[in-house]
C-alpha cells in the first residue's frame, strides 16, 4: 500500500512539472513575438510596413499568451499550480495590447 501513494504522489509531481514546462514554453514563444513586436522601430517615412509588422507579431504573443491563460487557468483550477502564475501572462497580454494600440505609424 505504501507503494502505491509513493507513486501517486510522484505521478502527481510529474504532471505538475510537465503543466509548467508546457507553460513556460507557451511564455517563451509569445515574449518572443512580443519583444519582436517591442523593438522593432520604423527605419523612415518610406517605411509603410512596420505598422502591419508590429502588429502581426503582438497579435501572435497575444494569441500564443491567450493560449497559456486557458492553460493556467486549468492548472490553478485543478490545484496543481498556484495563482501566482497569471502574472506573466497577464504582463504578456497587457505588453501586446498596448503595443497594438500604439504601433508606430511611417
């Protein structure tokens, strides 16, 4: 019997970790598109497609960080995470929508 709670309970860690790594590679790939949205700048007057461009790559970080929101959300509800976790993907989301409303214009 003692067997079988020691392998539940290493199950359990398992799934914890494996929440969080998909998590933090689900905020990896969106602070990806958002830094890109971030830095880049228009080079001059002519430049007609940094607008489009900063917008694609926010709009990609949002959708991604959307993503790992409904997957926070399922990991705290579930109690395998704690709440604490919303933080990035609450800083993510708030970057990309304000980079969207305020992308430069040529």
């Amino acid at each position: 019997m003692g067997e079988q709670r020691t392998a539940g309970a290493i199950g359990v860690h398992v799934a914890t970790a494996a929440w969080a790594t998909v998590l933090l590679g689900l905020h990896a790939v969106a602070g990806f598109f958002v830094l890109n949205a971030v830095l880049t700048e228009s080079e001059g007057p002519w430049d007609r497609t940094v607008t489009g461009t900063v917008r694609l790559m926010a709009g990609l970080g949002l959708a991604v960080e959307l993503m790992a929101l409904a997957g926070t959300a399922a990991a705290v509800n579930t109690g395998r995470l704690r709440r604490w976790w919303y933080a990035p993907a609450a800083a993510l989301v708030a970057v990309s929508l304000v980079r969207m409303v305020f992308a430069p214009q040529p």
